[in-house]
C-alpha cells in the first residue's frame, strides 16, 4: 500500500532497550514475515511491538524505512529485517555513489556487528511506478537501486545483503486478460527491463505486492470466490488453470519476467492481506478466510502453476495504522492482523496447520486515562452537529462508520459521539479536544456500543519521555548533591 501519510507524524524516541537475544519457536512457516509500518497517531513502543513479534514465533519483519530506534529494539533478536527507503528519500542515494555510501554506512552496516540486526534486504522505494504518482520517481529509482547495490557490494556486503525495489502488482498487466497476456505496463516498460536485469545480475529478488482485495474492490463484477483461494471460478491458459486471482496474477509476473528475458528471476511477496473494516468486504471473517486459504496453500507447498514450492512472502500488515491516507479507500487503516493496540483480530494458524488460536496479544500495552468524548444529549443543536462532525472527521480517523463497516450500525447520536471521541483521542485526550461547541461532554463510563469499538488512546512517546526525563532529572540532582559531598 503506498505510505501516503495524512498528517505528519513525529517519530517517537525510545529507549535503547536491552535485549537478550531470544530462541525464536518456530511455529510459523519458514516463508512468512510481516509488515511493520507505524502510521498510526501515538504507536506502541517498539519493544513491545519486538515483543509481539518475539512471543508470536514472527522472524521475520519488513520495515517501511530504516528508523534507528526501530532497528535498534530489532538488534540481537535474530529477526531478518528488510529495511526501506521511502519514496521521496530516493534522492539521498540517487545522485551521488557516495552519499549512497553513506547512507549503506549509517543505515545498514552500523547494525551488522554481534549483536545486532539482520539486515537481509534494502528495499528502495515503495510501489514507486504506481500509476497515481504520475511518474514522479521514474528517474530516480533505477539509479538509487544501482547506488544502494554498488555501495553494500563495496562496504562488502553486497552477497548477503541485496536491494531491490518493493514494486506493485500495477507494473505488470495482461494484454489477454490471462497469466500468459502478461508483459510490463508500457509507460515505464523500459525502466523496468533495466530494473530486472540489475537484479537477475545481483541475484536479488523481484519484490512484488499482490492485493486479491483490491481486485474485489476495484470491479464490480469481479467474481468473489475468486478473490479467495477455496475454488470457485477457474480460468484456463494454455495447459494450465487458475482457481484464484493471486495465482494468475503472480504467473502474469513469471510469464512478464520471461518474456523479457528472465524467467528465473526470484519473487518475493512483499505485501498480501486482507483489510478487517472500512468497507463490506473487509471483516475479521473474509480476512479469517483469506489468510487460511494463502495458510494452507503455503504449508502444501504449492506455489502457483508456474512457480510450485515454496512461496515467500510479508503479510499486511501487523497492525493497523490510523494515520494513513484513505485515499485507495477507507479500508487502507485496518489491514492489521492486530488492533492499533495490539490485540488480535482472529484466531489463525501461521504454521498452516489449521489450529487456529489467537496470537499473542502485546503486553504492557499502557492506555490513556478511561474517559470518552460523546454527543451530550441535553445540548444538541442538530444544525450545528453536521459541521462539528466533519470538522472531528478531518483530523481524527471515522472510517469505521461508513456502510458495511463495524460502527455502520449505531443510530445518529452514536455516530457523533464516535466521531467526538475518535478526535478526542487521537488528540490525546485534551480537554480543549471534547468541546465541540458545547455539543460534546467527557463520560467515564465505556462509551463502545456493540461490535463498535470506542478506542482510548495509547500513552505516547510524549507521556512516556517525561517520565523518563523526570527520573532522570532526579537521578541528575541526586547526582549533583552528592558530587557536592
Ligand atoms: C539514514 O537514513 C535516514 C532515515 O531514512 C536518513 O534521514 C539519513 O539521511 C540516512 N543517512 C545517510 C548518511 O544518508
Ligand atoms: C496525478 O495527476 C492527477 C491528474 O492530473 C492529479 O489529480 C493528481 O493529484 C496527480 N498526483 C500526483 C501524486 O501528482
Ligand atoms: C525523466 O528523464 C527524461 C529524459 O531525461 C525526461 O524527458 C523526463 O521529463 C524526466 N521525467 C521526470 C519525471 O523527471
Ligand atoms: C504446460 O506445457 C508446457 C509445454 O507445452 C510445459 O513446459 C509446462 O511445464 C506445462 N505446464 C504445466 C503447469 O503443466
Ligand atoms: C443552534 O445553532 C444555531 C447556529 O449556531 C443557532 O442559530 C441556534 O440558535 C442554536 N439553537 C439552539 C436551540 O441552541
Ligand atoms: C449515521 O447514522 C445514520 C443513521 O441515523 C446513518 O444513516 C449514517 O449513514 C450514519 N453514518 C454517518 C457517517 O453519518
Ligand atoms: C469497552 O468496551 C469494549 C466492548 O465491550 C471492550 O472491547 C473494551 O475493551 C472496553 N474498554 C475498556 C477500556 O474497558
């Protein structure tokens, strides 16, 4: 998904945390790693997030771009780490081989000591050719995918660790509307031939995300079934026949890559999941029944028709992400196998086997005080109500209160109370943040109705570093007293 953020977000500082490096069970499958993108209003530490991954049996972990706390709660945990470089930071190594080198020295071997991070992949740019940005980095990717090779290759790591470019399914189509009809999209057709044969030479991987969601989402007509992976519709081509869209879309890549002269090229699955709200068809259940059709499909060793074996792959994501532009839809917030505060979503099985339970919930998890911003009933002016709404709506993320979505079914005045409160919260509770004109008041009692969720606000960065600050500062003058004994 592209990481399109609506508001600005501040990274949040984290205590360098001490890790004790940790046997990882491994009830997941071999090929399974996550996603972990942190475009939500106040993130879990990333400790516990490590954590999470840790007691889930998670190894590995994709990240979005090379942030130095993430990487540094990730040290000694012997999780396998792809790291990014986002879109519009291309430019850092794009020009110059030497600021690429810079950039390999500070962002990826200054974790390569004992003790420190498995860097596997350097993903440049996200879904950088999709079609809505217009061809803005068309220039720029190639030539920072070149850099970033020639300076890990330089600094000498360039066998273990490779960059590649986290592309979507979108740079490929089918002229016949079947896997074999494939060939790269003809406005960046030429970059791409570049781009593959670089990696072919490199021995690194194609990485491509694959949505069936979207294909659901994008045409009305698209047949349901074939969304998922328990049959339904099939399609021939040639000698072979495709029961799911990820099948025929991951072979319309293999027969893209042979037709330009490498078909033995790796593929990676950067991104694939189902979103849990924001639309009908994304709910814990669809999602539940996707990821146990990709599950066992995976633990088979099936691969798809032209590529059979194993599959490697990231799901999207771990957690959802209040903060990320709706614009592909409102969805795009709730593609989390976990909550925003790390509660599961449904029972699943990463080992494939079908013994579903729910994963392991993050611990420690710290909330904000138990108070709700709401509607007050006996001061509502409906005139004024519309206006305060949007204005709550705007900043604060409603996107679970459209058709089909969880909180769809609450009556007027509980919409507005959500709306209050989602603004309320995602301001951190501030008192100035419940008024609305007088049309809003601040409940303790929990303010959730039904299956709707009325989220309270996790304790930010900003709470938790004052009170490290303040022990730190007493610990300070303590030291400071006794300096002058
Ligand atoms: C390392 O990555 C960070 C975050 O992407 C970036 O701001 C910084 O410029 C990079 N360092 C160098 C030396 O390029
Ligand atoms: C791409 O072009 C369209 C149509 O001209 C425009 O609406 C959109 O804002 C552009 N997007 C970007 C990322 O420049
Ligand atoms: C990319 O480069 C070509 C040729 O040098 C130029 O015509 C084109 O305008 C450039 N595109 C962008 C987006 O900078
Ligand atoms: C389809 O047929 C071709 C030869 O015509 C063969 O090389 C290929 O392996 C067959 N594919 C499958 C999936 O059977
Ligand atoms: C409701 O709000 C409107 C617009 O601010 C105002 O003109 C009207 O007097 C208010 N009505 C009540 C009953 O407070
Ligand atoms: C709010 O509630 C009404 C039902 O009274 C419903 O028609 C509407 O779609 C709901 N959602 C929003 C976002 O207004
Ligand atoms: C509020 O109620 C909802 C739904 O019953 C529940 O899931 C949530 O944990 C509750 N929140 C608190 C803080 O008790």
């Amino acid at each position: 998904m592209a990481r399109t953020g609506l508001l600005v977000w501040s990274y949040c500082l984290i205590l360098a945390s001490v890790n004790v490096v940790h046997v990882l069970s491994s009830t997941v499958l071999p090929g399974i790693g996550v996603n972990w993108g942190t475009m939500a209003s106040n993130t879990l530490p990333r400790n516990i997030v490590v954590n999470m991954l840790k007691d889930n049996g998670i190894s590995k972990v994709k990240l979005f771009d090379s942030d130095s706390p993430t990487l540094k709660a990730l040290a000694g945990t012997g999780i396998e780490v792809m790291v990014g470089i986002p879109n519009n930071q291309m430019y850092i190594v794009a020009g110059d081989i030497e600021d690429a080198e810079d950039w390999v020295k500070e962002n990826v071997t200054a974790y390569l000591h004992n003790g420190g991070v498995d860097i596997k992949y350097v993903a440049v740019g996200n879904e950088p050719f999709l079609s809505s940005y217009n061809n803005t980095y068309d220039n720029i990717t190639f030539p920072a995918l070149q850099n970033v090779q020639k300076a890990l290759d330089k600094a000498g790591v360039g066998d273990k660790i490779k960059a590649t470019v986290a592309l979507n399914a979108d740079v490929y189509e089918s002229l016949s509307d079947k896997p074999s009809g494939g060939d790269f999209r003809k406005d960046i057709k030429g970059i791409m031939i570049q781009i593959i044969k670089f990696l072919h030479q490199n021995k690194a991987p194609f990485v491509v995300n694959i949505y069936p969601f979207l294909s659901l989402y994008q045409n009305a007509g698209f047949p349901f079934d074939y969304a998922f992976f328990d049959g339904g519709k099939t399609i021939s081509d040639k000698n072979v026949s495709y029961s799911n869209v990820f099948d025929a879309n991951y072979d319309t890549l293999v027969w893209t890559l042979k037709k330009n002269g490498v078909g033995d090229l790796k593929i990676i699955i950067g991104e694939v999941g189902w979103p849990t709200d924001g639309n009908f068809n994304a709910n814990n259940k669809l999602a539940k029944k996707f990821y146990d059709g990709l599950l066992k499909k995976l633990v088979a060793k099936k691969g798809t028709p032209l590529r059979p074996g194993l599959l490697e792959l990231y799901l999207f994501s771990l957690i959802d992400e209040n903060q990320k532009s709706i614009a592909p839809g409102h969805f795009e917030r709730h593609w989390g196998l976990f909550y925003y505060d790390g509660k599961p979503k449904f029972p699943i099985d990463l080992s494939g086997k079908g013994n579903d339970k729910m994963l392991i919930a993050a611990k420690g998890v710290q909330y904000m005080s138990p108070r709700w911003c709401v509607l007050n009933e006996e001061n509502k002016n409906l005139s004024m109500i519309a206006d305060e709404i949007s204005y709550a709506c705007s900043l604060a993320d409603c996107t679970s209160l459209g058709y089909g979505s969880s909180c769809s079914k609450m009556d007027s005045d509980g919409n507005v109370s959500y709306a209050f409160n989602m603004y309320f919260q995602m301001q951190d509770q501030g008192d100035y943040a419940c008024n609305f004109n007088g049309l809003a008041m601040i409940v303790k009692k929990n303010a959730s109705r039904g299956s709707c969720l009325f989220p309270l606000q996790l304790v930010g960065a900003g709470e938790r570093l004052g009170l490290a600050y303040g022990v730190s500062i007493i610990a300070g003058l303590m030291l400071a007293f006794f300096s002058l004994m």
